[in-house]
DNA sequence: TTGCAACTATACAGACCGGTATGTATTATT
DNA sequence: AATAATACATACCGGTCTGTATAGTTGCAA
C-alpha cells in the first residue's frame, strides 16, 4: 500500500492524534494501526515528539495548500477569495473527520508556554494569518493586518464553536460578520 | 488555612488542571501540592474524573460570576454592556496566569464526543452565548442569537490567538470587530 | 549461493498512571 | 476516659507509557 515506511507511518500517526488526541495515542497503537513495529517507527522517529512534530508540519502544510487551492477555485478577485477561505473552512467542519483544528488541540494539550508543540502552532497560526493580510492588502484594506487578525479570530472562534456543538452552521453565521467586516474595512478606505 | 479539606483539594487540582492541563496534572501531583495524602483525595473525589468535572463546574459558575458582575461594573446601557464583556476578557488575557481557556483546553484535551468533559464545556459556552443573547436582546438586535453567537466566535478567536502567541492584544482588535457588527446588528433594527 | 539491509517479532526495562489496603496520629464529642 | 471521625503515612496493585535489546525473517542483488 504504502511504498514509504516512513511515510505510512507518519500518515497513521497523524490521523491517530487528530483524531484521538496527541496524548491520549500511544505508539503501541500507531505502531499497531500502520501495521509495523516499534523498532521500525523508532528507526526513522528517534522519539514520539519526533513524530508529533512531523505530524505538526504535516498538517501545517496540508492545511495552508489546502486553503490556497480552495480560494483559488472559488474566487479571483481579492475580496471574493477573503470570503472563500470561509467556505473552504465550512466545507471543512461539514466532514464527519471533523475534530476541531489540530494546531489549537496541540495547544491545549501541550500547556507549556516554551513547548516546540506551541511553537509549531503558532507557526501555522502566522503563516495562515499572513496569508488573510495578503488577500486583505490586494482587497484594498486600509488596515490590512487588522482585518486579517478579526477574520482569523471568526475562524478559529467558528472552529471551536462548531468543535463543541456540531452541525451547529458556526461558519456560515461567521462568514455573514467576515462580511460587514470586509465591506466596512475596504469602504473605510476610500 | 482551608477550612474545608475538600474544598482545598478541589482548588489546588483546579489551579494545576488549568496551569499544566488536566491529562498532564496526575493524581500524586495534586495530592503533593494539596499537602495531603490520596486517601483523603479519594475520600472526596471517588475518582480523578469526578474530581475533573467539579473543577470545570467550579471554573463554570466562577467565569459566570465574573463576567456578570464586571460587565454590571462597567456599563449600564446593554449596548455598552456588550462592549464591556470584551472588557472583561482583556483583562483576564492580561494576567500572567492566562493559559487559555479553561473549556476549550479540556474540550481539545477530551477528544471522545460523547465524552462528559465535552458535554461541561459545551454546558459553559452555551450559558456564556445566552448571557450576550440576553444582553443583544436587551440592546434591540433584530437577530440576538445571531449576534451573540458572533461576538462569541470572537471572544474564542481572541483567547485561542493569545494563548499562541502572547500580549499581541488580540482581544482589542477583537472588541473592534465587536463595535462594527453590534452598530450594524442595531441600525438594521430600526 | 551468499551477503546484506530492511523489516518483523517479542520480550523487557524503568517510569508513571489511577486507585487501594493497612495502619496510625490527631481531634472533638460524649 | 472511651469513642468516632478526620486526616496522615506508606506501601502496594495492575496496567500503560516511552523506549530498547535481541533474535528471526524476508527479499534483493552481486
């Protein structure tokens, strides 16, 4: 199935801590579920923190290409493609997956303040931020750091809403402030 | 010092479960830092679940307590009133205790749906959403429920960003956002 | 066919987990 | 002074955790 040790791996072990909790997966059960041994995983991880920040980068990366492409087949002017990154995120909490973002789960699991997970959160939680202030600058936002960081917050504040009560349409009510936001901050601009 | 063994133990392991999270804080732990032994421990507590649920019961009713009472401080007018739950929060963000919140940490921590952990933290957040519905209601929005819901997404965003990456005062920007959608919720009234 | 590398199988080490058993000291009430 | 409640001290249980050691198996290539 999986031409990559290496890879299965990693790939089982990131739906297990996604799914389950980074804590609460033991490698026993990875091990177990991508159908391999300890020796095997610890050839390639040194250690479970290893594997938990491949995971962590994993997704980063799966996540931010996923947003990308999402707005880039939703919409092509700038302040369309703001609102797209809500209905990328909405498609997202309508999977039956759904278990809330990964980064701010590691967040909570991980309470340390100088723990690499919260580093690797933060990173995504950048890089994801950056990406809301390029799409606000091309909008024309007067304010574009601003905009991105309130857009940000209606996503996560949707994401953790939607985590604890499911089906609840978290995003969508979201996406209606996005906008009033969006259209305040760009005529603002004027 | 606590006249109440129980209510002593209850607020040690309260103060770990929110400083380390729950799953990191062990049993032994909160005994050593209780100054007492497990047997009293469990003479309380029949087990460390129960003694997690009365610690998010507790954080419950005290969050309650202490967004109603600084919201009554601050303003008399619902609008404004609205305004000063953002105000509340920031301070809380502001203590060097600040590690998130307490609900959402155990909600990530506790993956499992079904899970009791899951069910007092979404216990919590819908009272929370019920306070600023009522206040919403109290201000003349044609739509509370959708308003509160907002403004909760982004009091949530705000604490989840801060926790990730600290004094970046999110919960100011966050209560800008706030101004604009209450001022449009309220004009769309009349 | 031999040799080598990757992988498997299994057992174990040592620490920690939640929870219990047994017994003792202290305190207040009667 | 006797009793009962409360709390402490300590050792222990079975189980699980991350990580390692040792030995056997497979497949491929020279």
């Amino acid at each position: 199935m999986a031409r990559n040790l290496q890879d299965h791996i990693l790939q089982t072990a990131s739906g297990l801590f996604y799914s389950q909790g980074i804590k609460a997966t033991g490698v026993d059960a990875i091990v177990k579920a991508a159908g391999t041994t300890k020796m095997s995983l610890y050839k390639y991880f040194p250690s479970k923190d290893d594997l938990v920040l491949a995971h962590l980068n994993k997704s980063r990366d799966a996540m931010l290409n996923r947003i990308l492409a999402g707005v880039e087949l939703r919409a092509s002017e700038p302040k369309q493609k703001l609102l797209a990154v809500f209905a990328v995120f909405d498609e997202l909490l309508a999977s039956p997956e759904f278990r809330g973002c990964p980064f701010i789960n590691a967040s909570a699991e991980f309470a340390e303040a100088a723990n690499p997970v919260q580093l690797a959160a933060a990173e995504f939680s950048d890089a994801f931020r950056e990406i809301l202030a390029e799409l606000a600058r091309q909008a024309g936002s007067p304010d574009p750091e601003q905009l991105s960081q309130q857009l940000a917050m209606l996503i996560s504040g949707a994401i953790v809403s939607e985590q604890m009560r499911r089906q609840s349409g978290a995003m969508r009510i979201a996406s209606a402030a996005a906008k009033i936001l969006i259209e305040q901050s760009l005529t603002t601009a004027g």
